[in-house]
C-alpha cells in the first residue's frame, strides 16, 4: 500500500501547535520577568510579585513541557522532514537541544527554589511541597545554573525563530506556516 504524497498532513495538529506557542510566550516572559527583577531593589514588592510570577509560570511551563513531550512521543501528529540530510539532522538536533535545555531548566528552577528554603506555590493555588532540602551554599550554584540555562534557551529559541523566517522569507516554503493555524498551505 503507498501513501499518496497529497494524503499527508501539512500542518501540525492544533494541540501541538498550541503547546509550542504557549511555551514559546512562557520562555519569553520567564526570561523578561527574570531580567525586570533584577533592575529592581531587593525586597520591593514589586519584585517579590515578578519572583511568584515567575515561579508559577515557571510550574505551568513544567506542565506543559511535560505534556508536549508525551503528545509528541504517544500520538503527535507526524510530518515529513521540512529539510533533508544534513540540514535535517541540524533542525532534530536543535530542537532535542531545546527540549533537553528546558527540561534542565525546569529541574533547576526546583533545585534553586527548594536551596533557597523558602516555601513557593502555584497561583496562590497551593503550596508546592519542598522534595529535596539542600544546604543554602547551593542557591548560588543552582541560580547559576538556572541563569546559564536561560541564556543558552534564548539563544538557541532565537535562532530556531530566525531560521523558521528565513524558511519562509527566504526559501519561501511552508516550513513555519506548519507549525501557524490557517488556511489550507496549498
């Protein structure tokens, strides 16, 4: 039996494609967050408000992280290469980097909240139980870490970013309009 070529999907299915855009607003409003605080005194409340932000944004980005993983492994839907062999091999390796980066980043955060000994919670939802305690001379080895990764997240999302327009400015094929809701691609 052989696939007609025009059978196949063009477009991400929605759940995927709304799992990536929402951790791509995460990953950018956790790194601006982040940078805000950071101009701020320490102790303002204005800071201490950015902090819970980022902490509960940061749990959501876990759960959806997590969920991308799974729809993605179990039942994602699957689209031929948008590139073929090197090219191919550079975009997978790219987006691993990405998935391995964000899932450091999300174990970090909990390492470096749990060092700090302060109790956190999602949304003023409920207390997230400390798992791990850890002496507090690793706060700055875990907020180190934690601002590494961050880094090397934008980074990297920001050339995945260019790349995709320069799929579509450039080489002008459907590479990016697979991953936007729309019309038809043909």
């Amino acid at each position: 039996m052989t696939t007609d070529s025009t059978d196949l999907p063009v477009r991400y299915d929605r759940l995927t494609m709304s799992l990536h855009w929402l951790t791509a607003l995460l990953v950018i409003g956790l790194f601006a967050c982040a940078q805000i605080w950071e101009q701020l005194p320490k102790g303002t409340p204005l800071r201490k408000e950015l902090q819970a932000l980022h902490i509960s944004c940061g749990i959501l980005l876990a759960v959806i992280v997590v969920c991308r993983l799974l729809w993605r492994l179990l039942k994602g839907r699957r689209l031929p290469a948008a590139n073929q062999g090197a090219l191919n091999i550079l975009a997978k390796t790219a987006h691993l980097a990405l998935y391995a980066l964000l899932l450091s980043q999300i174990v970090l955060g909990f390492l470096l909240r749990w060092a700090q000994a302060e109790p956190f919670n999602f949304f003023g939802l409920f207390d997230v139980p400390t798992l791990i305690s850890f002496d507090k001379s690793m706060k700055s080895v875990f907020g180190g870490l934690h601002e590494q990764v961050a880094w090397a997240i934008i980074i990297l999302a920001s050339l995945h970013a260019l790349v995709a327009l320069v799929h579509h400015y450039g080489l002008r094929d459907n590479t990016l309009r697979r991953m936007l809701p729309g019309r038809d691609l043909n």
